[in-house]
C-alpha cells in the first residue's frame, strides 16, 4: 500500500510545554488506525496536525508524497475540504437545517449541483441507516443518530482518510457499536481512517493501534 500521510521529526510546542516530540510515523492509504493515550498525552494534537487542522512548531508533514507548505492557507484548505472528513466528539451539526441539508452543505460549498448533491446527500443517509429520517432536524434525532448524520456530512464529498477524535465519547453501547460498524465499512471500501480514542477495546477495532505516551508514539 502507499503512504497517504506522512511525519518526520514532528514537534509541536505550546509555551515552554512540548506537546509531540520527534515524531515519525506513515499512514499507509485504506489502513484503520487507532490512537490511544491517556488525558494530555497528545493523541488529539497528533490527529489535527495529521488532519491540517494544526501545523508542527517543526519538522515536515507530507500528503499523498508532497510535502505540505504550510504558508499555502489555499492548498491546505483544498487538502481539508477535498480530501480529508472530520467527525468529532461533538456533532456540530447546524441546528436550523435537516439532516439532509446538513450533509449537503459540504456539497454545494463544493459546487456540486443542488439536484445532486441532494440525491448523494440520501444515497449516504442510507449507507448510515437514517433513510426515512432525512428531514428531520438535529433536536429530532437520538445523539447516536445525530452522530450518524455527522459521519455521513465527512463522507459528503468522499474523501481518501476520515479523522476521527473520540467519535463515541458521547455515544451509549449500542449506538457505539453502530458507529464502529460503520467505520469497519466504510473503511473495506478503501478509505483511511484515523481515530482518536481512550477506550482500548474500541481500539481494538482497528488493524493497526498506535499509543501515545508523554508526547511520543509507539505501536501496540
């Protein structure tokens, strides 16, 4: 398989604090990966300079073999909306539009058609078990199914690596399990993904469990 995203000697200091310290490490493109550690370890930190949400204080990042500039707000930003799908512990799905909507918003902000977007928008509310429930608003919904619509907005505009930090944080057992199968699915399909989590046996889950430990990673 090929390296999607790579880091070399990466460093990332706050104040006097040094967060990540001299990290390498290859993602391999279709790989499930998880990143375990306790509270303050980095495994967040790690994840959004991984997701160019955040920039090392040094060393090189590299995306599908190019090495990412990041003085280029447009390129990393096109990385962002084009290649990369974000779902987080926390929805932050838009109150006032429908499930639908919401999964369309990455669409049109692409420039896909509104008829179309419109009938991807349902095709990946399916894939996520939400046909039938397109037009209801987030307060409609369960959190697990509010979490789904926020898995189905990242698949919005199909891209290659899905990142994920604490995805279940705030999800029972069963919608948990739910969302793990999903992820177990989506990445057969080919697809990337990064997770971020403190629960070991979800970790599991993946094919490959990366542990972060004052600032440094090791493979499980």
């Amino acid at each position: 398989m090929s390296i999607i995203i790579s880091l070399k000697k990466v460093k990332k200091q706050i104040g006097k604090e040094e967060i990540l310290k001299d990290i390498t490490l290859e993602i391999k493109k279709g790989e499930f990966v998880s990143i375990v550690g306790v509270s303050g370890s980095g495994k967040s930190s790690l994840l959004y300079i991984m997701g160019f949400l955040d920039k090392p204080s040094t060393g090189e990042v590299f995306f599908e073999g190019k090495k990412i500039n990041y003085r280029n707000e447009e390129e990393l930003s096109t990385i962002r909306n084009l290649k990369m799908g974000f779902i987080f512990q926390f929805h932050y799905l838009l109150p006032e539009f429908s499930a639908l909507e919401n999964v369309m918003a990455p669409m049109l902000k692409k420039g896909i058609p509104i008829p179309e977007a419109i009938v991807k928008s349902r095709k990946i509310l399916k894939k996520v078990g939400l046909e039938g429930k397109e037009h209801r608003k987030p307060y409609q919904l369960s959190g697990g199914e509010q979490q789904r619509v926020a898995v189905a907005r990242a698949l919005a505009n199909d891209p290659s690596v899905i990142l994920a930090d604490e995805p279940t944080g705030n999800l029972d057992s069963r919608n948990t399990e739910e969302v793990m199968n999903i992820f177990e699915s989506i990445n057969r399909e080919g697809r990337t993904i990064i997770m971020v989590t403190h629960e070991l046996y979800l970790a599991k889950r993946a094919r490959r469990i990366l542990r972060m430990k004052d600032g440094r990673v090791e493979e499980l």
